[in-house]
C-alpha cells in the first residue's frame, strides 16, 4: 500500500502498537529506504515514546551555549536550542556589548497565572457578579481542594476577577503556581470550579487555562555605551540613533513589529526549549501582550540615554523549573545545571534578558551593515554542508563562498568541486 492509495486502514488504532511495529507499518506505507528505516530508529528512544502519541523517532536540533549574559551581575553561560544558524551568534554578540557596559537588570516579579471558567446564557449579569463575589471564598475553597499541594508550597487559587466578555462572563481564577509553569494545575482548579458552578445551575461552556499570562510579566533593561555600538565605519552614536528609531518604528508599524518581536523570541524559545518549558505557551502569551494596546507593537523599546543606548523590554514569562517534562529529560537538567538557573523567577529574568540582547544584536545589524550580511556568514556553513562537505572542508569552503558575489547552491557545489580539484 502506497501513501496515494485512498485505503487508510493502517491509521487506524496506531497509537495502540509498539513503537517497532509502528515504524515497520510507516516504512512499509511510505517505501522507505533502508538507511531511511534505519535514521527513525537509531534516534528513537524510550523517553520519547513515553512522552507522545503515535510516536516513530526523537527529531533532534542543535544546542549551543550563549556566553557572557550578565543578569543582575551575574555571569550566565546559558544553553539554547536552536536550528536557525544566525541565532546563538547573535545572542552572544548582543550578550557581550550589554556585559561591557555593566549587563542588564532585572528585577523580581509577580508570577501568577489565570484560570478561566466561561459562563454563558447569563440572564442577570448584575445578580450574578453579586452571587459570585459572596462565595468568592467558597469557590477559592474549591479551587484549592483540586490541588491542595500546590496551596501547602505557597501557591493556589488567591482571588477571583469577574470579567464580562460579551455574551459570556469570564470568572477568572488568579493562581501562585510556584517553580511550575503550571497548566495541569490550573486546568485541575478551573475544572474543580466549573463543577461547582454548574451545580448551583450555572451553564458553563468550557474552563481552562489562558496563556495570556498578564500576571506573569518579566521585565529587563540594559544601558549599552554609544562606544560598544560602534562599527569600523560607524559612529556608536550614530549607530544608537538608527537602533532608536527602528525601535520606533516597531511601536507604529506592526508589520514591522511582528519582526520585531520574532527576533526577540528568537533567543527566548531557544531557551525554553532547552528548559524543557512549552514555548509554544510562552510564545502565544508574548504575542498577545504585544498587541494588547488594540495594535501589534514591539515589545521592547530603545531610546537616548546621554551617552548610552537604554533597552528595556517587557512580556509574560510563565515558566517553570519543575514539572511537566522537565525533571524527564536528561538534557534538561544538564542544562539547569550549566545555567546555574535555581528558580522559575530567576529562568524568568534570564529569558527576558537574553531576549533583549537578541533583540540588540539583530537591530544594530539592522541599523548598520543590514540584517543579511550577518545571517548570511552563518548560513555559508549551512550551505556548505547541504552540497557535501565534510568537516574539514566546511571552513575552507565558507571562506570561498564570502568573496564570491553572489552564491546559492550550484555555485556552493561549484566551489565545493573547484576545492577538492585544488587539494589534489
């Protein structure tokens, strides 16, 4: 059976199967060659077969390591996961003009996250704040009992706000989660209390976490020196007063700020993921805040401090160090152990750092040789290893590729042949 065959029984019930027999069926289905069969299963691994359904093989991305990210005057070498080229070089450059001028500062912050329990069909919004703040206690008791761990270490269900999303009405659980993210908890609470709603005769349509985690916001400022922005035919201050204005455009042109941003998150999801932290939620909350004015803004800014460049950035960082697949992954605490990082607050300002400094490196290449010199020194050795280079001859080669004045693929082969001709 091919995979253009309209019969698609073998889909059925896969998830039941061991791993082995899943990936003969998807073999067989598929045509895979033998070194095809043989790359799923020499990256497969029990773990990953723990962790999620229909499971075939791990599919893994690189680690690096910034180096020399000054949070709060400490001296962070962090792990990062990332497959884009450009990345960890930028992080470390932006890391390493930041540290020169002092580094960045970042301070304690709140850290809750918010449970909602959606009520529709409300016919008297007013009797129902009323009711609802009468029993906050109560209902705050049941949140609590869903999880009563999470209240003994500090955490739990503290207040609710009652919030009016027509035509429905949003009780929102506001929850201290501790070292964890904290979505299984959550979820637990919320659920707990749509139960009790809907035995006093409320209609509830859904209870769930929000990943807009607004109680959740990490800040972090730098103030880099005009001389540790200059380039060998720039100005620092000229330098500054273009990364000042980029940083303004990102306030007024969301086109622009979406960038913006991605560049920022850059840095951050690289991190989380070699955290063991969902990205994907930190990504969803850090996008919502950005355009929670009404419009997509960047969410850092930059402006003229006397002599200095000041950066500053804000966004919600839920994260955690403890729970979900963290404490399952070797690597994952192979990497706490290198960070140093002890507690979620402190991943919290690490990862907001490590975003503005991301986000520095990116806007001064912007501001001065353009954003594709810089990405395209690291993609030459992407490129070089795409047309068959070997580890040797990688260096080489992306020292041909850089004088050349224009280059993709059949000109990296072209060179990668004219190479090995010269070795001879």
């Amino acid at each position: 059976m091919k995979n253009n065959d309209l019969n698609h029984d073998w889909m059925h019930g896969l998830y039941r199967l061991p791993t082995s027999q899943r990936q003969q069926i998807i073999s067989d289905q598929f045509s895979l060659a033998d070194d095809q069969q043989a790359l799923m299963k020499e990256n497969a691994s029990q773990l990953g077969s723990q962790l999620i359904e229909n499971y075939l093989t791990d599919y893994r991305l690189p680690e690096g390591v910034v180096t020399n990210l000054v949070v709060n005057h400490k001296t962070y070498a962090v792990p990062v996961v990332t497959e884009e080229p450009s990345v960890v070089a930028a992080a470390c450059n932006g890391a390493n003009r930041a540290a020169l001028s002092g580094g960045f500062t970042a301070p304690a912050a709140e850290r809750a996250m918010l449970g909602q329990v959606v009520l529709k069909n409300v016919a008297d919004p007013a009797a129902l704040n009323k009711w609802l703040l009468e029993h906050e206690t109560e209902i705050l008791a049941v949140a609590n009992a869903a999880h009563p761990s999470m209240q003994r270490r500090g955490g739990g269900a503290k207040r609710i706000r009652i919030r009016p999303a027509a035509p429905f009405v949003s009780v929102d659980l506001i929850i201290g989660v501790g070292e964890a993210m904290g979505a299984n908890t959550v979820n637990t609470m919320a659920e707990a209390v749509a139960h009790y709603l809907k035995e006093q005769g409320y209609d509830v349509l859904t209870a769930i976490l929000s990943n807009a985690a607004f109680m959740s916001l990490q800040s972090a400022a730098c103030r880099v020196s005009f001389k540790n922005l200059a380039t060998a035919t720039m100005n620092g201050e000229v330098v500054a007063q273009r990364i000042a204005e980029l940083s303004q455009l990102a306030q007024v042109d969301p086109y622009r700020a979406a960038t913006h941003n991605k560049g920022i998150m850059n840095g951050i999801d690289a991190l989380m993921l070699a955290s063991g932290n969902d990205w994907r939620a930190i990504e969803s909350g850090a996008y919502a805040y950005a355009a929670s004015s009404g419009q997509l803004k960047g969410l850092s800014t930059w402006e003229i401090d006397g002599d200095a460049l000041l950066g500053r950035i804000k966004l919600p960082l839920p994260v955690g160090t403890v729970g979900g697949s963290i404490g399952l992954n070797p690597l994952t605490r192979l990497n706490f152990k290198i960070n140093g990082i002890h507690s979620a607050g402190e991943l919290a300002r690490v990862a907001a750092s490590l975003g503005l400094a991301q986000n520095l490196a990116a806007l001064r290449a912007l501001a001065t040789s353009g954003i594709q010199a810089g990405h395209m020194q690291m993609q030459y050795r992407s490129l070089a290893v795409a047309v068959g280079a070997t580890a040797a001859e990688v260096p080489v080669l992306v020292k041909r590729l850089k004088k050349l004045p224009q280059v993709n693929q059949n000109v990296a082969k072209q060179a990668l042949q004219e190479l090995r001709k010269d070795s001879l």
